[in-house]
C-alpha cells in the first residue's frame, strides 16, 4: 500500500454493499485521491454483488483511477469470482471455449460474444442437475435478452455477468450489469415518456414497450418478467436510483430513489434474477404462445428422431465420475423434457472407467429400472473391452442394491 493510496473496505456480506462501495470511492476522488487500497472482507458474495462491482471499478478506470486488493484469508470464493479482473468473453472464444461459465464474472462487449456465453451457460445448467420442463428455455430466454438489451441500448459497450448454482436450494441466480446510461435516459426521449426512473422500469417490463421501434420490439424485459412470474423466480432491476423487486410469491416492492448510479447520465443498469429449477416452467403460457425452438437439441436428431450423443464429442472425458454426473444430467434432461430414445454413441471412445460407466449408465439403471433403461436408451459403438467394464460396474451396482434391500429388510 502506498502512502497516497486511501484505504477502502468490501464488506461482501452487508446490505447495499455496492452502493456503500461506489459512495466510498466517491468520496476518495473528492478528496482528490486517484489510489484505491480495497480490503476485501470475508462473508458469502452472489453474482448480485460481484457483477457490479467489477462493473465499477472498470468504470473508475476508465478515469484514470487505480485499485489494489487485499483478502482476508479465508476468503477464497470472492477472489475466485474474478470481481477485481473479470475474464473477457472474447479471449475465451479466441482460446477455443468457455468450459466454467459459473461463478466468475465475464465481460462481453459483442453478440459473438453474447451468443457463446448464452451457449455455454446453457450447457453448463443441462449438466448441473436434473432440471424441471421449461427450465433451460426459460434461462436462455432470459439470459440471451438481458445481454443484448446491454449491447442495444447501454451505450456503454460492454457488461458483465456473474451467474451461480445453488444445489442445496435447487437455484440458479444470474446478475447482469452496466455502466451506461440506464433504461430512464434509454426511454425518455420515446413515445413512452416515462416520469421517473422508475417508471421508466416499469413501462420497459411492459409488452412493445421499446425505446425505438425501428431497433426493438418490446418483448425482452416483458418475456423475462413474465417467466419469472410463471416459474416463480425473483426479478430486481435497479437503472437510475430506482428499483423494482419482484419476490418468489409475485409481490413486487419499488423503491423510487436513492439506489445506485454514477451520475445524470449514467444511471446504470442491474438485472439479478433467479429461479428454482424444482418448478416446471410453462414457457408458452407465459410468452402468450410463444415457444423457443431448441435448436441445441433438434441439431442432435437423427432421422428417426432418436437423439443421439457422441460421447466422445460431448463429455468431458471418459475417466471421472464429474464428466459422467455432468453427462447423466444431460441425457436425463432430455429424456425428461422431450421424451425422445436416446442413443449413446462411444465411437471413438477408447477407454471408459469403471466409475465413469457407474456413474453414468449404472445409476440410471438403479434408479429408473432395467426395462426403463432399454426403452429408453440404445448403447451405440461400444469396444468390447469399454463392454466389460460396463458390465462389471452395472453388476456391482445391481449388487449392492440388492443387498441395501435386502440388509433394509431383513432389520426390519
Ligand atoms: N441495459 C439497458 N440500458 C439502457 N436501457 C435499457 C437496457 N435494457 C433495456 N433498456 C430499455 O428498455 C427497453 C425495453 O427493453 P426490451 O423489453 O428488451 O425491448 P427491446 O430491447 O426490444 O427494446 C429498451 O428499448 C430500452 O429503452
Ligand atoms: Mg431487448
């Protein structure tokens, strides 16, 4: 730390902390310092709180202001989001893929950039767990409009995201923020003259509200509110001091001022919802009979409508029982949504675990029964040896299903 440098805190845990956070730094630059020392205190942060504030501090360096950071040591998650220096979407797709989409915070500034991080969070929330009817459309619907409202009508040129899984509480919460001028300066020159900042909120959540009909159509913010209210989720938007909050029983509280924004003109804007992937989501209904293609899916039909998966193209490996919990996700996904008989095709998988097979076709087998499995599955291209590593590990598994019974029934 240097001597000119004005020692600032990031209480993650406390409420309003971004707010507190910017007014902080504020203060600092008015006082005349340029040199921020940020001690980053310990206590569990969410993509609401890291997106952001890495949307800040770039907004402040944009000015010439610099940072440093210090964690307390047992603060390990916050560091690892990348806050302070967030991962660029474009260097990812330069590199080949994004293969950890969650838990840091990414930077975009394109809708190439746009379209491979929708793709890869997608992926990632197929393979995260097995997910109610709806729930994967509903995200990428979701997702896709709040990042393209940033590149359309920010004027700041790029954003940032930050999404998490809950497993214990079956969630998925995604953050979207930027530093630009905010839905009230967006919409205040359109047909729909919003009073205040937050009515400018509300209008923009409504249907064909846009700021310009040439450019948009309206749809984004009002499709996300409405499946947030079918898949009774939670909706904050926070643009130019205002808020609009929307709970998991539908009640919405505003907020009219006093929330954060960097100035006149640059009212930002927050976008933080999540959803619970325990409740079917009827995507038509909400969207007044409108229903997203998949296009991931259809892409993966063959001709008799059987879909099929290229191990060797789609897991991660063929070793680990992650790579094959991620795929079990996958198939079961699938399965549940759409039905459709499955064709797992190891061509050119040379050799597959014993825990890998357990993990990925074993568990199915002892959850949903043989005869379910051979309805439901086909195994394509399997080499003898991967087959006999299958065989044993499924044998096993039956085992000792058999005996957790038959122990369960015999103390009983
Ligand atoms: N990140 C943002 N920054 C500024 N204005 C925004 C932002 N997101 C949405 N808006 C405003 O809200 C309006 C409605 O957005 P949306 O429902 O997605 O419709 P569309 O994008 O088709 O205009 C936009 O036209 C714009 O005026
Ligand atoms: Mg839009």
């Amino acid at each position: 730390m240097n001597s000119y440098s004005r020692v600032i805190t990031l209480d993650v845990d406390k409420n309003a902390v971004v707010k507190t956070f910017n007014d902080q730094i504020l203060a600092g630059i008015n006082k005349g310092f340029s040199d921020f020392w940020v001690k980053v205190k310990s206590g569990r942060t969410y993509s609401n709180i890291c997106a952001p504030i890495a949307g800040i501090l770039d907004y402040y360096r944009d000015k010439d202001i610099r940072f440093e950071f210090e964690y307390d040591n047992n603060n390990k998650y916050i560091e690892h989001t990348k806050f302070s220096d967030p991962l660029i979407v474009e260097d990812y797709i330069d590199k080949g893929s994004i293969n950890n989409p969650l838990d840091v915070v990414w930077k975009f500034s394109s809708s190439e950039a746009v379209h491979e991080l929708v793709k890869a969070y997608i992926l990632e929330l197929r393979q995260a767990d097995v997910v109610e009817n709806g729930v994967i459309s509903s995200m990428e619907w979701c997702i896709n409009e709040t990042l393209d409202n940033v590149l359309q009508h920010s004027n700041a040129g790029s954003g940032y995201i930050m999404a998490q899984h809950h497993k214990t509480t079956k969630q998925f919460s995604v953050c979207i923020f930027d530093s630009g001028i905010g839905i009230y300066n967006s919409l205040k020159n359109s047909i729909h003259r919003p009073q205040s900042a937050l009515d400018a909120i509300t209008l923009a959540l409504q249907e064909r509200v846009t700021r310009d009909i040439e450019v948009g159509q309206g749809n984004g913010l009002w499709g996300l509110s409405k499946i947030i209210d079918e898949a009774k989720g939670r909706l904050y938007i926070s643009s130019c001091g205002a808020v609009y909050n929307k709970d998991f029983h539908n009640k919405e509280k505003m907020i009219s001022w006093g929330y954060l924004n960097l100035g006149k003109n640059r009212g930002t804007t927050l976008v933080d919802f999540q959803l619970n992937y325990s409740n079917p989501i009827d995507i038509a209904k909400a969207l007044n009979g409108y229903e997203p293609l998949d296009l991931w899916l259809e892409n993966l039909e063959d001709t008799n409508g059987n879909v099929v998966i290229e191990i060797a193209n789609q897991s991660g490996g063929t070793g680990t029982r992650k790579a094959a919990e991620k795929l079990r996700n996958l198939v079961l996904n699938i399965l549940k949504n759409e039905r459709k008989r499955i064709v797992l095709d190891f061509n050119g998988v040379n050799l597959i675990s014993s825990s890998y097979a357990d993990e990925l076709i074993g568990k199915i087998i002892v959850q949903y029964g043989i005869v379910a499995f051979i309805n439901n599955f086909e195994i394509k291209n399997m080499s003898e040896f991967n087959s006999g590593v299958l065989n044993r590990s499924v044998q096993q598994r039956m085992a000792q299903k058999y005996y957790d019974n038959k122990i369960v029934m015999d103390e009983e």
